[in-house]
C-alpha cells in the first residue's frame, strides 16, 4: 500500500510485537467486531476527505494509511494469527508463502519453519571458512623450577628468572580448518583438517605428529530429526554417528561410533575373549516448566571403560535495570536499537549450570554461571568442579566484537595451574594455552586471576565508563537535533494529529467534568529517567490521552510501546520511556507515572496524591 512504510516509519516501530494493536489501541485478545469497530471509527476521524485543510489532509492521510494496514494485517485470520506468533516477520513470511492451505494445527509449524529456513538461508549467505591454530607453551620453570650453580649453591632470585625464562618451550602446535558446502537443501559436507605435533619433553616419551582428515555428512530430515556422520578419510578408524530429535521443549541425541573390528568379530571370536562393544551416548534435554527457560539435561554414556550417567539443570535470564519490567526469559524485541547506558551494564543476561557425573573414578559435582553484558559485548565464566581426583576451577571472559573476539580464561587443578588465551579475527582464531605450574598451586592460579580482573576494573571506571557517558550526551543531544531538523515532518504530523482529536477530546472532557469524573489535567511522553540530557525529549500528549476517555475509565493495553497510539511519537528512540498523567477523579487530585510496556488503567486508588 503506497506511503504506509513512510507512516509507520514516522510514528513508531512496526518491527515491534502487537504494534497494529496498538495503531488501533485494542488489546491482543480483542474480537474480530471489536478490530471492525474500531477501524471503522478511527477511520471516519482520520478519513483524507473529511479534511479541508491541505496540511492537515496530509496528517490525517499518513494515519489514515496506517490504520488501513493495521486492519489489512489484523482483519485476516490467516495474517493475523502470523503476527501473533512471529510479529512484522510472521506477517511478511505469509505474505511469501502460501499459508492458505495449511492445516490449523500444523500453522504454527510451518510459520517457524519457514522463520528458520529464512533465518539459516542469511547464515549460509555469510558463511565463511573457519580455522584455527593453537600454539601450547610450557612456562613452568617460571613458577617450579629452582636452580642452583655449579657449586650447588642457590642462584640469586634474577639469575633464577632468567635460567627459568630460557627453559620455556613450545609444548605443542596445532592446526585446524574448516569448510562447509550445500549439498542440496537438507544435506551438507563439512571437511575439516587436523596437524597436532606434541614435544612430550617428559621421560620416556618421544615427539608426537599427527594429521586427520575428517569428513562429515549432516542430513536434516525434518524440521524436528536430524542426523550426521563422521570418519577419517586418511586411516580406517570407522564412523561416528549422531542422530537429533526435537520436539517442543525438549531435544533427544544419540551418538555412537562403528569401527571395522566390530564387523570382523563374528568372524575371529574365540571362547574367552572379550566382546566389542560400540560405545553409546544418549543425552535428553527438555524444558522442565511450560513458562520458564529451566532446563533439564540427562546423558547416559555406555563405553568399554565403563557406564557414565550426568544430571544437570541450567537455566537463563535477561535483565534491564533501565526498565521496570519483570525479569524476561528471551531479550526483548527492542534491543536491536537502545542507546547506550552510562555503566554499559545496565543491559545483562545470567545463566547457570549445576550437574552431577556418576562416571567411576570421574564421579563429581559440578556447576557454572556466565554473566553476559551486551551493551560491552562482554561475557564471564566461571567453573567448578568437585570430585574424587580433586577440586577443577575456571574463571575466565570474552570480548567480542563484530568480527573479532578475545578471550581468556585461568584453569587450576590437581595437575596444575593453565592459562588460555584466545584471540579470533574473521573465524580464524588463535590459542595459546599457557601451563603456568605442573603443581598444585592455587595462590598462582587465585593471582594469575585477579590481577588482570583488577587492571580491567580499572581500565573501565577511568576509561570505559567516562567515555559511554560522553556517548549516551551525544545519543541525546542527536536525539533532540533530529527532532529540531531532520524529524520535522513528524513534529508537523503530530501536531495535526492532536489538531484532529482536539475536538473529541474536549467533548470528553466536558462530559467528564459534567459527571465529576475522570479529567486529565496533563499527560506527557518521555524517558523514563530525567536524567541530564533528556530536557526538551518529552511529548505533550494531553490532548490524545483526553480523547481516549470513555465513561470516566482510560485502559491501553501493554507488553508494546504507545508510540503508535494515535498524537503519540517516539522523542527519542533506544531509551525506555513512561506516561506521566496528572488527573482529577471525583475532584480529587491524582497522578500516575507508567512505563511504556506497563499497560494504563485509570483511576486507581493507589494514584491518588495525599
């Protein structure tokens, strides 16, 4: 429909969830008369022709447009249960698909199919080949080693450092890369090498090289059963396969290995000898509550050396101190765009792991929680581990960017203390795994941890942080300027929109005040945080807030944003807002502060100012 983008564009964000809803201010359960009802008074106020006034017309037909598509999407069933489920995107898949013909129960199915198949066709479109190097260094004899003179007697501390800095060594050097083609539309080949070479520099074992070179077949059967297999095209070493299943909440592996021995054994078996056995894996994940992200993961390994059963939950949450919403499970739709925060933590998510491995001599406790702080693009770990060989530890982060990532990580246990370093560049990554100790030593691993973490803490409270604070005044001040210069169409809009409901909203009015009850006095449209630079970012939305009063009651809907409500507009968009409305209920003064996905009822007892 011509000039519908330029109105959606102009007055809110469509890509956001149950935005048609709010274009018409009904909420998502709304009935088909009531959507009908709606288009057709909204319609009759914002009708093009009903206008005389040539800047005026161009107001009321932008909305008029907008109203149009918003019934055009809602009015359907086919296209309004597709934005139901996937949103603006639900909507455009069936309008390049045929969904007509669907059956009811297999629609939602399909919608996300298609969202997947979508979604995998720009993967593959930016797909490149990925490798990696890994470069092991042996810096023990910085922390073991004590050296003494010919005479026997102890070096001094700086001979001893540099005795200990000429005996590091490479302790091993790895090379991998990767490559993926497409078969056909459910079939793909990867082909990926493999040169390890280890010195073994320990007593009695010798220089170690070797090279694979693996392919794999993955074959997606269905959207919900997936298999593929995988063998060494340079040695007979057999095949391991694996096979997926997922339904909704919950995912079914299984995971052996064929070797040519086990073929050859009904042929060569002899009374007494052991038998060969393929070893299994089966792991079960599922989701334990129908409204929460937890998980549960049980995996039962059988294997020549013995059964092996892990237990484990683990779960996730998104948070945005910003907003006044409730903890969320999935991150929210208009995350895509926000402006930046001063602490740059202020958007975070949290997950956690805890298991038990029931696996003989392996048995032990284990559990892991990650931060991630996406507006940084930060993210840390740590690992604990408690079993029968001894207490495994792990703390580490990582940066990552657009194309590139860095990343470390401290590892201490029973056999020693490792530093890892990763740093990845366009899918080519580098490692180097740094053995610190051959020894137990947890005040070097609790230091090799700490003092980096201090220098980052640092390097963010004089550095980072200052240097957000400076960005989020510029998001601002940008904010205020394109309204001044490049949003003046819109402020030209909005202010002929709230020329149009003049009318209805001063009818409501007197029909309030005349029955002594719901006047609003003032309302306004802004950031939720008056903080310094958010002056001039407010919206007067008196006037379009009067005009929805109907028998002394307000009601808008939430989970969306009121930028679409009619005499709304985003100020400034990426930073959380609220409604403010000072009101007056049976001559009694009130006021109300909501935040944007809160949804508006008045009046309330709980408004009422003393």
């Amino acid at each position: 429909m011509p000039g519908t983008e330029n109105a959606l564009a102009a007055s809110g964000n469509p890509a956001e969830k149950e935005y048609f809803y709010s274009v018409l201010n009904l909420p998502k359960t709304a009935s088909d008369h009531e959507i009908r009802e709606r288009y057709r008074q909204l319609s009759i106020v914002f009708h093009p022709d009903k206008q005389t006034d040539e800047r005026r017309k161009e107001a009321a037909t932008e909305r008029f447009l907008e109203i149009q598509k918003a019934y055009e999407v809602l009015s359907d069933p086919v296209t309004r249960r597709a934005y139901d489920t996937l949103g603006l995107e639900g909507y455009l898949l069936v309008q390049s698909a045929d969904f007509k013909h669907v059956a009811e129960e297999e629609f939602e199915e399909e919608l996300r199919r298609q969202q997947r198949e979508a979604q995998r066709q720009v993967v593959e479109r930016a797909l490149h080949p990925k490798g990696s190097i890994t470069l092991g260094v042996d810096a023990s004899p910085l922390f073991d080693a004590e050296y003494e003179a010919e005479d026997g007697s102890p070096l001094s501390p700086w001979q001893n450092f540099q005795a200990a800095v000429s005996d590091i060594r490479r302790d091993s050097f790895g090379v991998r890369h990767r490559v993926q083609a497409e078969i056909s539309k459910k079939t793909w080949l990867v082909l990926s090498g493999r040169l390890t070479a280890s010195n073994r520099s320990s007593a009695g074992q010798r220089p170690y090289i070797g090279s694979a070179l693996t392919g794999t077949i993955k074959h997606q059967y269905s959207p919900r059963l997936a298999f593929e297999a995988t063998t060494n095209l340079l040695a007979i070493s057999g095949v391991s396969a694996k096979g997926t299943y997922q339904a909704e909440g919950c995912t079914l592996t299984c995971q052996t290995a064929l070797h040519p021995l086990l073929f050859l054994q009904p042929f060569t078996y002899k009374k007494g000898d052991a038998l060969l056995l393929p070893p299994v894996n089966l792991s079960l994940a599922r989701q334990l509550f129908p409204k929460s992200p937890m998980q549960g993961v049980l995996d039962v390994g059988f294997t020549p050396t013995g059964p092996r059963i892990t237990a484990a939950v683990a779960s996730s949450s998104f948070h945005d101190s910003l907003n006044t919403d409730e903890v969320r499970h999935e991150p929210p739709d208009s995350f895509a765009f926000r402006a930046p925060s001063v602490s740059g933590v202020a958007y975070y998510s949290s997950e956690w792991q805890f298991g038990l491995d029931l696996a003989g001599p392996a048995t032990g406790l284990s559990g892991r929680y990650g931060l991630s702080f996406h507006e940084l693009r930060l993210h840390l770990q740590t690992v604990v581990r408690l079993g029968f060989a001894g207490l495994t530890w792990l703390f580490g982060g990582e940066w990552r960017g657009d194309n590139a990532a860095v990343g470390a990580n401290i590892s201490a246990n029973v056999d020693g203390v490792t530093l890892r370093v990763d740093a990845t560049y366009f899918g080519q990554t580098l490692t180097v795994p740094i053995i610190l100790s051959r020894e137990h030593n947890d005040a070097l691993a609790f230091w090799t941890a700490v003092l980096p973490s201090a220098a980052l803490t640092v390097i963010y409270y004089f550095r980072i942080r200052p240097r957000r604070r400076k960005q989020r005044m510029q998001f601002l001040e940008d904010a205020r300027r394109q309204l001044r210069e490049e949003k003046s169409d819109l402020l030209r809009q909005w202010k002929e929109t709230v020329s149009l409901l003049q009318d209805t909203a001063q009818r409501h009015m007197r029909t309030e005040e005349a029955c002594d009850g719901l006047v609003i006095l003032e309302a306004r449209y802004g950031p939720s945080e008056q903080e310094e630079g958010t002056e001039g970012l407010e919206v007067d939305v008196t006037v379009p807030v009067q005009a929805l009063i109907n028998s002394s009651q307000l009601y808008i809907p939430g989970k969306r944003s009121k930028a679409g409500i009619p005499g709304f507009y985003d100020p400034v968009s990426g930073v959380p807002k609220s409604l403010r409305i000072r009101y007056k209920f049976r001559g009694r003064m009130h006021y109300a502060e909501i935040p944007d996905y809160m949804p508006v009822v008045l009046p309330l007892k709980d408004h009422l100012v003393e």
